[in-house]
C-alpha cells in the first residue's frame, strides 16, 4: 500500500512501505510539522500582476514548499509588497487551521481571504488595515468551509462607533463615549475630560454646560506672546492679543522718558521739569495715563510730547501745570490724535 498524505502534506507511510527511506521521510515529517507549528512562510500577491487577482495558497505533499502549510503567513513580501487592486487569497477546501496572517501589503486596496470554493464565511482586511489577524479555517460539511476572525480578548462591547475600554477584564462601551468619522471624539450627557495632575489626586475638568448652545472654539497655531490674552473673533477662532483691558503701571520716572500704549506713569518732577514723549505709532484705543507723583507738576512742569502725532487736533506738545494732576490720554486717528479721557 502506498504512502498518503494529510492535508497540510504529512506523508502518513503505510505498513512495509518505503523500506531503506523510511529515516529519509520520518525526518522529513519531523521538519514538516516544524514549519507547521512553528516557522512561517511568504505568499507574493502580485504572481499575477499588481491589479486585482487571486492567489491560491497551496501544499507540498512531504515538502516545505506550500503556502498554506504554515501556521503563520506574511502576505505580500517580507518588506511590504505594494497592490494597485483588490486581492483574494484563497485556502484548499481540505485544510482545517488557525492561522496566523499578515496583510503586509501599501496601497489602497482590499485582501480577503477564504476557501477555494463553497460561498462560508470569508474575511476581509480594509483597504486601510495593514496589520495581524488570527484566522480559523473550518470546513464545517465541506460545501460551504468557513473563514472566520478570532478576536483576541472577545468581542467588541457596546453599541457602533462606542470606544473601546477595559471594563472587568472584557471590552466595554458607554453611549457617552463616541467617535464619529465626522466630528471627532465626543463625550456626551455633559461628562468631562478630566487632566490629572501628576499624582492623580487632582485634575482640571472640561465640560458643556446643559442647555449649550452648539458651538467650535478652535486654538491659535502659535502661543503668542508673554502678557498677551486670549479672544475669539465670534465665530470661535480664537487668537492671542496683546492684553488692553487694564493699565500697566510702571515705576516712578524722574526724566525723560518714552510711554508705551497701555502704561500708567508716576512722573516725578521735583528735581526739574522734564519731557514725558507719547508712543510713536499708536493705534486707535491705545491710552496712556500720568499722575503727578510728588504734587509739583506747578512748580516743575512735565510736557507731554506729541512724538508726532496731535494732542487734541493741535500739532502741538501738551504742558501740564496743574499740581496734583492726573489724566488719561486715548489715540484716536491722525486728525485729533491723543484725546483727553479724564482729568
């Protein structure tokens, strides 16, 4: 009686056969079952062209030559194998096996993987899913073999688009926790997200408030600049502004000295009258303030020069004589230039 085979190619010899090989083929088998069990083998993509094709995987009865006859395959080439279509790969309808497979392929394009024949189960990899699957190939009644996806750690828990976590060992969803394709990561009912600190004991949380209205607020692509302050343009772009809202108030200056937009200035003239000079290139809205510090703006004058521009439609600097004074000057265009707003 001749040796048979089994369907993965283990030559399975029969009584008084193969006198003086059988060593020879006993050690084949053993190299055989090796490569079953623990090596892997390379199946190209593109024997046919790049394009959408099949390729069938096969056995080498006795040999280490079969594409399907290992327990891991690669598909494409070790370095990846570039495919312009759709590839199906196909298993012979008489194996029965976990495999362990890898769509190593580039290109946008599809892998599916089944039985030769029979209309069972396939699997699919998606034009984008480039990684590891864990198949298991049955043959059921052999009409109709099946192949099937083996999902590590179980199936995906919750409802579609639910992210994905730990919950007791299993994976879990919550109806609060979504990704849309369209719009993001969304976190619903109002639940936060919450930044911890480094010890985890406390956190900095960002929620909706009930009742909101839809809105985006989108972030500037820089930092800004020290001091500046955060604003939106009404349409949710925000961007980082210098900070107007309020006076910077320098330490008292007793001499010449040059403001700049938005400084408050103690001016000291008890030693002598001296030039207080305005910024050079205002803006409309910038303001400088001036208190007389010691209370002898009448004794020793401080002027407030113009640098250029009018104070009070004059072209002319402003003499402050008034003891105990103290002003805000407001830019308002070339014509009248800085403007009293109090005195």
């Amino acid at each position: 009686m001749a040796s048979t085979y089994t369907p993965l190619g283990v030559e399975l010899m029969a009584t008084g056969e193969n006198a003086g090989t059988w060593g020879t083929k006993t050690n084949a088998n053993l190299n055989l079952v090796e490569g079953i069990t623990g090596g892997y083998v390379v199946a190209t993509l593109n024997a046919a062209g790049t394009g959408a094709n099949t390729t069938a995987l096969t056995v080498a009865d006795g040999a280490l030559t079969g594409t399907a006859q290992s327990r891991v395959i690669i598909l494409g080439a070790e370095s990846a194998q570039a495919i312009t279509g759709n590839k199906v790969v196909t298993i012979p309808n008489d194996i029965e096996n976990t495999y362990y497979i890898l769509n190593n392929t580039t290109g946008a394009s599809t892998v599916q993987i089944k039985y030769a024949t029979g209309s069972g189960d396939t699997v699919t990899w998606s034009a984008v899913n480039k990684g590891w699957k864990i198949i298991s190939a049955t043959k059921n009644d052999g009409t109709n073999p099946d192949v099937t996806e083996v999902v590590a750690g179980g199936l995906p828990g919750g409802s579609d688009t639910q992210v994905q976590f730990n919950n007791s060992g299993a994976f879990g969803g919550d109806a609060n926790f979504v990704w849309n394709s369209s719009t993001g990561l969304n976190i619903g009912t109002s639940k936060e997200l919450r930044l911890q600190d480094n010890t985890g004991g406390e956190y900095i949380g960002i929620k909706a408030k009930d009742g909101t209205t839809s809105y985006t607020l989108t972030f500037p692509a820089a930092t800004g600049s020290a001091d500046q302050i955060l604003t939106t343009n009404g349409s949710g772009q925000l961007s980082f502004v210098d900070n107007s809202g309020g006076t910077d108030w320098q330490a008292v200056k007793t001499g010449t000295y040059t403001a700049a937009a938005g400084e408050g200035i103690f001016a000291n003239t008890t030693s002598g009258a001296w030039t207080l000079t305005l910024p050079a290139s205002p803006a409309i809205g910038d303001e400088v303030s001036v208190v007389d510090y010691a209370g002898t703006f009448d004794t020793n004058n401080l002027t407030i020069g113009r640098n250029s521009k009018n104070i009070q439609g004059s072209a002319a600097d402003l003499t402050v004589a008034t003891e105990r004074a103290g002003f805000t000057l407001v830019f308002t265009d070339n014509t009248q230039g800085w403007l009293l707003k109090n005195n």
